[in-house]
C-alpha cells in the first residue's frame, strides 16, 4: 500500500490512521517498514499520539523500536509501556542491546526489569553484562538457531521454522555436540541445496572459525573483516558456544574505534557529541588543556634560560612559533601514520627497522626542503645571512627530530602495551616543543657573535 | 585431517605436500581454509614453491586467492599464471574486486586481460569501472541471484543451487519483473519455511530498499549501518537491478572513510602506509609543511610589527608558544567534535544554534579555568601583576576565539559542501595564530608602561 510512498506520506498516513483510531491501517503501515524507519516515525510523532502509537504496536515491533531508539527515548517508552507489557518486551530484544540499555540505568532500574522478564532471558542478560566491556562476550546475542550434528537436513529446517522470527539476519546455522560444544557450521544455502534426509554432520563445514568469549572487540572486529564474514560464533574455554556475534555490531565497533583514535589523537576529550552539555565537554577537555598549559610553560622556562641572545637579537622570536608548529606538526603526521597503520599490520623487528629508516628518509627530504627554502626566505626578509642559516639548520635539525618523535614514541608506548594514541600525543608535542627551542636557542646562541 | 592444527603445522603439512608432489593431500588442506588463511598460506610460501602452490589450485581457489592479495601479490600470481588460466580465474572474481585490481594496472595491461576474459564478464567489469571512484556503482558486484516475481519457490530454489558457488554470503534473492526492475526481496530463510509451490510474488517483501548507482559510498555505507543489512541492491534511474553491495565491502569504506578523516585532521598526507617509499611519503606530506611554513611567516610578521613591546618586555616571548599552542589546540578539540559529528548527525538551524552556544559556552569555562592558573603562575613567576593580568586576559580571550573558530569555520565549509575535515585544519591555524598573537600583543602593548 505505501510501497511508492515518500517517507512526508507515510507519516501523515500513520498519523491520520493514530488520530482517527483505525489500528489496522496502522499495522499494515508499519509493516512494511524497516525498525530503523519506525523509529524515525516514532521520533517525528507529536508527544500527544506517542503513547497510541506505541499502544497499536505488538511486543515485537516495540522491541524492533527500542533497539533501533537512544536512550533517553528507550526510557521515555518504557515509562510509557507499564511494568508488564515492559516484561514481555525486554523478553523479546536482542541481548546484546538490552545489556548496552541497561548499562545506562541505575542498579535499583535494572533489577526491577530484570524482574519483570521471564527468567532465563534475565539471566542471559545478566551473564552478558557479566563480562568486561568491549570483549566478544558483550557484544555477542544469543538470537541465533544452533542444531545438533546427528539431525538430518529435514530436522534442521523445522528447527529453523519455529525459530524463524530471529533468524532473520544470519544465514548460518551452528552445530553442536552433547557436550553444547562447537562442532560445525551449515549455512542456509547448503540446506537449501542438500537432501532432506541428509544427515548435518556429513554437510557441516568442521573448522569453524570461533572467537573467545574474552577477546577485546577491536580484535573480533579485525577477524569478521578479514573473513568476510556475517556472523562470528563467541566459544567459552571448553569451546562451549556461548552466543555469536553480528557484523552490524561490528561496523559499530570499527565507528566507535575510529572516533577514539580521532578523539585522542586530537586530545579532544572522551565521547563528546554535539548532545553533550557545555559543562561536561569543557570538563572533559581541561585536563589536556592543563597538561598544555604546563608544558607551554616548560618551553617558556627554555627561552627565559636564552633571554640574553633574544634580548640581543629579537629578530630570532619571529621565526619561533614556524619552528615549534611544524616540528610539532611532522610528529603529528608521523603519529598519524603509525597509529592506524598499527591497526592492520603484524608488527615484527623488520617492519619497525624499515618503517623507522623510511621515516627518517623523510624527515631528511622534508627537513632539507623547508631548511632551505626558510633560510632563503629569512635572508631576504631580514637581510641577515647568519640568521637565515640559523633558522635553515634549525628547521633542518627539528624536522628530523620531529618525524622520529613522532615515529619512536608510538612505537615504543605499543611495545609495553600501552595506547600509542592517547599517550603518544602530549609526550611527542612536549618533547618537541623542547626538542625545537633547545636546537633552535642553542645554534643561535652559537653564531650569537655574527647575528646583528 | 587438520582441524585442530595450529598455524605453523598447516604450513608445515601443506609445504611437505608441496615439495612431495601430493596435489590431493593439498588440496584436502586448503579445502578446510577460508580464503584469507590460503592467502597468508600462500604469502608465507618460499618464492621457489609459489609456482606449484598455483598449480595445484583449481581457477575457483585462485579466484578467492586474488581476492585477498595486495596488488603486488596479484601481479606476481598473474605473471605466473600465463594468459589463458589468467582469463578464466578473472571470470570467477568477484566484478568489484577485479575492477580495483584493474584500476592499479595500465591501460595496455587492462585491455591485455580483458581480452581474456568471457565477452560478458570483461563487459561487466568495464561498465563498473565506468562509474566514478567512491560510488554505489563502483563498490557492487554482480555476483548475487536474481528470480522472476512469477517463479515457484520450487523454481528459486533451482535457480539458487546452480548458482551455488557464488551465492554463499549473501542470504536474499532480489527479484526482478520483465523489464529487470527491481520489484521485491526473499531471503533464504522464508525460502526454507515456505511451501515449495507458492509463487515468490505473494511472499516476496515489496518494499525494497536499494540505493541509486551514482550514489556516495559513505552514504550506502550510513544506509547499510542504519538498517543492518547484509546487502543492499543497486538500481539506476529507471529502477533496474544493477548490482548489489556487501557489508564486507562497507567494513572496508568505513575503515577508509576514517583514515581519511584522520589523514585530513592531521595533514599527515593521504594513503601513506607502512609500505609506502620514503620520497612518496615526503611529496605527499610537504604541501602541507610548506603552507604550514608560510602561515608561521605571517606570524613571525606580526610580532616583528610588535617588536618595539617585545624589545620592551622581553618576558613577553616566555609565554608566546603556550598561547598559541593552548588556542590551537582547542580549535582543534573542537574541529574534531564537529567533524566527527557531522557524519552522523542531520544538521538544521535548531542543531547549529545548539552547538555554537554549547562550544561558547565551553571557551567561556576552560578559558576562564586556565586564565586564572596562568596569571597566578606568570605573577608568581616574574613578579609582576600586570604581566600575569596581560598573558590571563590574552589566554581568556584567545581560548574562547579558537574554540569558536573550531566550531564555526567547518560548519560553513559544510555548508558550502567543502570537506570541512581537509579545509579546516590549515585555515583554523592561520586565523589561531594570527589572532592569538594580535590579542596578546595587542593587550601587552596596551599596558606596555606598567609592565616592568
């Protein structure tokens, strides 16, 4: 009915179908939408039909919602929904999503909707949230059809039938033995195509590719890329499945990795969206900025310690903010460069050699360059041949220095397990920030006799 | 035979077949393995045995093999392959892979293996290089099943066994009226639970989702994410069924799309990688230095104009790099907040307003936080209240300008659909620094007879 619709259409459809109570008309709408669109539905519906809207919907569409919704609005249609039919719908979510809700709520929330769940599907979630965040074990849903290996196909396909309403995404069944230990995976395809009466074991693909319930997210991620694949089983040790885990939740993950590289790289502060409050980012962002401030204060102890040259040749505090910024900018660069390349490359003695000698190749071209071009220019600007040699050697020297800094440190910091992007970044701007002033007040001081 | 091994005894196994001439004892190992585990396989291989590891391959292997190959690798196996295996391997990859493999190579070469090829394969892959780099058209594939709205389900499931080979991943079969336009989705899943005599148009679902050829890859990627698919189908203007894009392919763009926010933000030059040659690196990355070197000009320009006050108060300079790298480096926090967000957020004027007055009201709290500090510290350490007074207003006034800077300077490149990842970063360090230092010597000039 609403096939060849535009979404301005549909809304007025669903909202004349709210106000003028026909449910049915409702339902047939909704039907056809994706959750993602019912809950943009839902979002642009005034606050007075809301509490309809969610009343025409049955458990399993409110659960597709939820799990589609943020939190303050998950809140706002649980509130709305009452304790029992609340129970029936937590029932019927994705665990890995109700766990990621109720990480939210306060300890007193949880445990009353836990309550109202039925209880294997409460101890499911709370087995979930058991384990630490960003491991497989969090992420992973237990929304997914397993078949013991003696089955035929014909058992296989029945199981999936009474299971059909959550098997929807995932075209892999899972085998186990007595023991509930991973043994085999047959994906639909191969049912589609085998006989009947074919027994799973004889079908079943036997080296299945599991991860364990304690691996860190970024490394399940790295696996399903690599293979390709749509889902990826979650063993205990005993490699007894405990769930699997979905590529969609994976693209998260690879979004949220990337904005926390974003994030520390430019120390800009943990999770600050534009909904954050003004508050809490300027909170999250003071302590960098109070790390800066001190070093910059480290720096400004460097060059009170060469106030004679610079009250003799002020001329030399012009090229000072150049010198400092692109020294700190080609340990930026560098930076850049080694912390994502981290994340795909297997690091061995002979990648750091040929990556630190490559770096230092181009600290060398990008170090003579810009000496070269500055000493020219600072020529010719202050009319001082000394002076353009002294900002061209320091320049040439610092840009070296920069692009090493900037290689080394992350480097080193991975070595011990430490996080090459949050920690990479105040250290390398502080030591070069030194580095720079040092070289740069040092050879100046050197020629101090020939500068005018 | 080697489902329990490790890693080191598979290679072990598979090489001792190798050198021993066992083809069958090798193929029964390399059946077991996903095609990233041949690839590694293969990449671990002495040179020497490379040619028989090729050959014991049927053309399907050295597809999936292609597959997973970086482009040196691929030139190397098709060198090694010879023309005639070379043209029949191709036919199997997938359209969208080969296209990027091709898309490496020069035209002679291209024109050279597309002669190999099946007529409608070469055809294929040439239309999908004809689409613009970054489109929907450019990521699909063509290897997926399409069935007629007037089939059985007995019929799909036909059409889904002979085409089993490359039907593996993807679990919908998209179905197309006379004319190929695209019309309705089964998944295997209602293929399996339905009766084999129902006609796929009354259980085909008929709101499709698809995405246009010419659309952005990031935004098939944000659609992708949006509605968790596995797959999305691809249309042109007239609604026919092009192609299809993978999940495993949008991991890839947002892997991409990342980076490349990354390598903007922090000017660190695009596509440079660990194996990227040191000159390479250096071309791509001094552009930016060099601006970067002139825009430090500017600044040492400005104080040069102020260099009576500097000559005056030669303290001034101590406390110089800490301001300019403070207001950098908020403008930058803030950058990256609005970067980051913009991906994911639809902006209107409600949203615009919002931020603008949040990241306001940000540099008011971390500006009046650091200005207090640092005027205690500065009096404390030179012993002069103006002075502290002088560097605490400056750092107040210069902390709010490049937070608003940051926040401000990439809405309206967005606006004008400028990225505003790559505009920003250099233009947000010019107006920093410049204005940064015409603040602080502004008001240091102002009271430059109370300063000591």
């Amino acid at each position: 009915m609403i096939k060849n619709m535009t979404e301005d259409e549909i809304t007025l459809q669903a909202l004349k179908a709210i106000i003028e109570n026909r449910k049915k008309d409702f339902e047939a709408i909704v039907d056809e939408l994706q959750p993602y669109d019912v809950a943009k539905l839902y979002e642009s519906f005034p606050i007075k039909h809301k509490t309809r809207f969610l009343l025409f919907l049955n458990a399993h569409l409110l659960a597709d919602l939820l799990e589609e919704l943020d939190t303050d609005q998950q809140l706002e249609v649980l509130n709305k929904l009452g304790v029992e039919k609340t129970g029936k719908v937590l029932d019927l979510m994705d665990n890995d999503d109700l766990a990621s809700l109720l990480e939210e709520l306060s300890p007193e929330r949880i445990t009353s909707l836990l309550s109202g769940m039925k209880k294997e599907e409460s101890k499911i979630v709370q087995d979930i949230m058991n384990y630490p965040p960003e491991t497989a074990g969090r992420l992973m849903t237990n929304r997914f059809v397993w078949i013991r290996n003696y089955y035929t196909v014909r058992d296989a396909v029945g199981k999936l039938r009474s299971f059909a309403d959550f098997a929807e995404t995932i075209n892999y069944l899972y085998v186990i033995d007595e023991k509930r230990r991973l043994v085999g995976v047959v994906s639909y395809r191969d049912l589609l195509i085998a006989d009947a009466d074919e027994i799973i074991k004889n079908i079943m693909f036997e080296r299945v590719i599991a991860v364990s319930d304690m691996m860190d997210q970024e490394e399940v991620a790295r696996m399903i890329e690599r293979y390709d694949f749509m889902a990826i089983p979650v063993v205990n040790e005993d490699n007894v499945l405990m769930g699997i885990v979905t590529v969609d939740d994976i693209i998260d993950v690879f979004i949220q990795e990337a904005n926390e590289d974003i994030e520390k790289l430019s120390a800009a502060g943990k999770s600050i969206d534009f909904d954050t409050r003004a508050f809490t980012a300027a909170y999250r962002r003071l302590p960098w900025l109070i790390l800066l401030l001190f070093i910059g204060l480290v720096s400004g102890k460097i060059i009170s310690s060469y106030s004679e040259t610079l009250e003799k040749v002020v001329a030399l505090a012009f090229f000072m903010p150049m010198i400092a910024g692109m020294t700190g900018n080609t340990g930026t660069q560098s930076l850049a460069v080694v912390v994502r390349g981290l994340i795909s490359t297997d690091i061995d003695k002979k990648v750091i050699f040929r990556l630190v000698s490559r770096e230092l190749g181009v600290g060398l071209i990008i170090g003579l360059t810009c000496a070269l071009l500055i000493s020219v220019i600072a020529f010719i600007w202050q009319g001082d041949l000394i002076l353009g040699i002294v900002v061209g050697s320091s320049l040439f020297l610092t840009l070296i220095i920069g692009t090493l800094a900037g290689t080394v440190i992350p480097l080193v910091l991975y070595h011990f397990n430490i996080d090459p992007a949050v920690a990479s970044g105040p250290l390398i701007t502080t030591l070069n920030d030194i580095f720079s002033l040092i070289t740069y007040f040092g050879i100046a001081t050197l020629f101090l006799n020939q500068l005018k």
